[in-house]
C-alpha cells in the first residue's frame, strides 16, 4: 500500500467504525514512515468531522458515531505518543464533568467519545463533581475547555455555582465553560455565564474545536 | 399487586392481571424549544393540545413537567395541574425534580397522584416521602444513589429494595403505592442496555412484587425510526414484568403494540378491548369515507 491508499483507508475505515482495520493501518501508516500528525490531520480528524457533520444533518445516528469515535481512539492511543515526541500541539485539553447532585453520565460519556474521537486531550471528572473539584483539575491539568453536564432542572443551577467558584480562584478568564445535558438550552447557558452550549455530542466537537482555534488565534 | 391511582372523578389500577396503565409523556418542555417560550410568559394553552391528543391516542394516565429553565416551575406545575384535571378525568402524574415543583403541584391536585420521583439519595427521600405521605399520593421510585445509576440489574434491585424498605418502614408508605423504575437507558448508547433493563423489572417485580414504569421512549434516543423501537420495547418489558410506562401515547402503533400485548398476556379477556378498538378504527373510518362522498 502506498501513502494515499493508507490515508485513504484510514478514513473509509474510521468513519465505518472498524477498529480492527483502523489499528491495522495506523501500524502500516507507521512501518512505512508516514508521520503521525499527517494520519492525524489528513485522515482521520477529516473522517470523524465527516462523521459529525452526517450525524448533525440527521443522516448518521448515535451508535455510528460512537463506533467511529471509539476507532479514531484505538489509532490514537498508537499515535499520542509519537506526536507528543514530534511536539505537535494537540487539539485542546477538555476538563469534563457531571456536576454536583447528578449522576447521570450517558450522554457526557458520548461527548467524550466525539472529543477523544477528534483528538482532544479529555480528563473525565465523572458524575457529582463538586466546584473545588474542577477547580483543582483545572489548575493541575490547564485546559483549554471545561464542560460541564447536567441533566436535572435542580442540578443545572450548579453550573452558575460553578462558573462563580471559577471566578472567585480567579480561573475564570484562563478557560472556556462548555455547558449541556437534557434540559439545557442556549438561554439558560446565556443566563448562567457559560460561555457555549451544545445540544448534541457532534455541535459540542464543533464548538469545542471553534473554541481552542479563537483562543489560539487571540 | 395493585396501585389504585384517581382524580376526583376516575380512578385507574395498576397491576399484573391489568391492562397496562399507558401514561402519556408529552406534558414536559424537555425539547420543546416553543413550548418552553409560551412557558416563560406564562402560556400553557399547549397543554390542552397535549392532553386532547393524548387521551385521544390512549392515555390512560398523564405525567405533567414543567421543568423548562428559567421559569418558576412551582408555580407552573400548580397551575398546569389544575388547567389538566380541569380538561380530563385521568388520574395525573406530577413530574418534577425541584421538591416545592412537586408540592404545588400535589396541592393543586384533586385525587390520589403520582408523584415523579424519588431516588436512593438520602436527602430528596427526607424531603419527598414526607410530602407523599402527607398527601396520601402513590411514589415512583428510582434505583439510582448518590453515586452512580447503575447499569447491572442486581445492583438495582438492591437499590430498590432499600428504597421500598425505607419508604414502607420510616415513612409508612403502603408498599401497593411504590412504583419502582427500573430505568430504560439508550440502546444507540449500548445495545445490550435494554437486556439489562428487562432482567431489571424481572427482578423487581418479582422480588419486591412492586409495581414497575419505565420512561420507555429513552430506549430508542439518537435511533432512526424511534416508534418501532417503542412499540417493540415497551411489548418486551411486559413480558418481564412491566405494568406501566411514561411513553409516547400519541403513536397508534405503539399504542396498538400494547394493546395487542395485553391480550397476548392474559389481560384482555376475550379480546374485548382489542375487538372493540378495531370496530372504533372501522366506524371512523366510515365516518370520514361518508363525509368525503
């Protein structure tokens, strides 16, 4: 296989969610001297972009998504460590948790998928993530994103508790808040100082990646 | 088992030798990017749309939540209770997760509600069983804690039982008025999630002998075709031991799956009821064939 039959594999292969195969070629894109960030940005970050723009269309469902999210993780367990050798900047560093009071976590979980999926750096928080909590995570790790997940009417005030213990450590300015879960919307992220919202993992990957690329650019 | 639920005019059971109790789920802005504007100035004309359709769709119950941001939820479910039991005589469901939502909204009721829900958490039991108690209405009981909603059955029939246990014990709350949910999660997140939620209401059911609901339209979330995915769930988790759901009554095939279930298990006699709704859908029909000519 040349190099365009690898990348081109690479992303048929992801966006079918074939783990096996992507692995397969990440490891044959290596042994022929492809360089990693040129898998990475060539072909599959290009697939799984493809995968999110079917899925907000409407065309692609939640299961295929999450297969192809899950793909572009195994190549990227391979690739992670040659790209940080090779100092390639990654995508972004995404914080993530459910806050305080709320243990739901299918639909965080599935965001972390599409983020891992499309490169990001993701520290998971889990459910019942207290504000000291992202806080702490936040000075240790330094990421570009914070999101924050409620699916509750009672829990989702927590987002403005937050987003105050945030200002108050005087972390505000130096993050982005990302904020999502069932009963969320656009207003209510508006009204409790979020800075986004999105109604669905494959928008909050594209606002995500709007986001890192205006901080980078500012 | 049985859990007698009413309005001051009707009244419905659930249980095991029952028709499945079909509890309309439309009454909740979760979604509904217009209908929580018109909740925000105040506007619940909606409503009536929902419940007409509803009713007319087969509801037998209506859950009402009015969990929408940034409004005054309390306020709202009072007053949405009473718009509802002014237009139908179903018993309702009251459906919030803020406590003083649950108390207007059980203040404002006239009969012996559903309240929707209470947790495994310490703090929301000492603050709901209490207001059930005192209002004499029936509970649903959710297997989750303060740490996780755990996927694996046995974990949520632990859950459950202590729940059951607490709410019968401490509180005095007849066990017949304790509706545990087993939980229905997304199979398009993991498709072996609904096997797990069937052997869940297997062994509540049988275990506890509790009455069971699910919110059965979670299933099919983020799938094509959701009304297929219902109409076959909901239809599986009765043979497991379901007795009711919090689903979408407006859809006449997965109403009509139900329907067709509840003969297929012993619970329409004669095929009464599945009789008599085909001769309404023939004389409809005729109706309209007779206006057109």
């Amino acid at each position: 296989m040349n190099t365009e039959e690898i990348l081109k594999g690479l992303y048929d292969e992801t966006m079918v969610g074939n783990k096996p195969a992507v692995l397969e070629l990440t490891q044959a894109g290596l042994d022929a001297g492809i360089a990693p960030e040129t898998m990475l940005f060539e072909a599959l970050i290009p697939s799984l972009e493809e995968v999110g723009a079917r899925f907000e269309r409407g065309d692609w469902f939640v299961p295929e998504m999450l297969i192809a999210g899950k793909a572009m993780a195994g190549a990227l367990d391979l690739l992670r460590p040659l790209l940080a050798q090779t100092g390639v900047e990654s995508v972004g560093t995404f914080v993530m948790g459910t806050v305080k009071g709320d243990v739901h976590d299918i639909g965080k979980n599935l965001v972390n998928i599409m983020l891992e999926g499309a490169g990001f750096t993701v520290i998971d928080l889990g459910v019942q993530v207290p504000p000291e909590k992202f806080i702490a995570a936040i000075e240790e790790h330094q990421p570009d994103i914070v999101g924050m997940s409620a699916f509750l009417t009672t829990t989702m005030p927590m987002f403005k508790a937050n987003i105050n213990a945030l200002e108050k450590a005087g972390l505000r300015d130096k993050v982005v808040v990302m904020v999502g879960g069932a009963p969320v919307t656009q207003e209510y992220a508006d009204v409790c100082g979020a800075d986004g919202y999105a109604a669905d993992a494959a928008t909050a990957v594209r606002k995500a990646k709007e986001f890192v690329a205006a901080r980078r650019a500012g | 088992m049985h859990t007698v639920l009413s309005s001051s005019r009707a009244s419905i059971t659930i249980g095991p030798d029952q028709p499945f109790c079909i509890i309309g789920e439309r009454i909740n802005p979760t979604g509904r990017k217009k209908f929580q504007e018109q909740l925000r100035e105040n506007d619940l004309s909606a409503i009536e749309v929902d419940v007409a359709q509803q009713i007319e769709g087969g509801a037998m119950m209506l859950d009402v939540n009015m969990g929408a941001p940034l409004v005054d939820e309390a306020k709202l479910l009072g007053e949405a209770v009473t718009l509802v039991q002014s237009i139908t005589d179903v018993p309702l469901c009251i459906d919030s997760s803020v406590v003083e939502a649950l108390e207007a909204g059980l203040a404002a009721y006239e009969g012996k509600a559903l309240v929707n829900s209470v947790t495994m958490e310490r703090e929301r039991i000492d603050l709901i069983l209490p207001l059930v108690k005192r209002y004499g209405a029936a509970v649903i009981a959710l297997p989750n804690d303060e740490e996780a909603i755990p996927e694996d059955p046995q974990r949520r029939l632990e859950l459950a039982k202590r729940l059951v246990g607490i709410a019968t014990e401490e509180f005095g709350i007849p066990i017949a008025d304790i509706v545990v949910d087993p939980l229905a999660m997304p199979i398009g997140a993991d498709h072996t999630l609904a096997l797990k939620t069937m052997d869940a209401i297997h062994l509540i059911s049988t275990e506890i002998g509790v009455n069971t609901t699910l919110g059965a339209s979670n299933v099919s979330f983020g799938m094509p075709d959701r009304h297929t995915l219902n109409a076959v769930f909901i239809p599986m988790a009765m043979q497991a031991g379901l007795t009711s759901a919090i689903m979408d009554a407006r859809t006449a095939q997965i109403v009509t799956a139900v329907k067709a279930a509840d003969l297929m298990r012993g619970n329409d006699e004669w095929g009464a009821n599945w009789i008599a709704a085909h001769r309404a859908k023939q004389a409809a029909a005729q109706t309209a064939e007779a206006a057109k000519a």
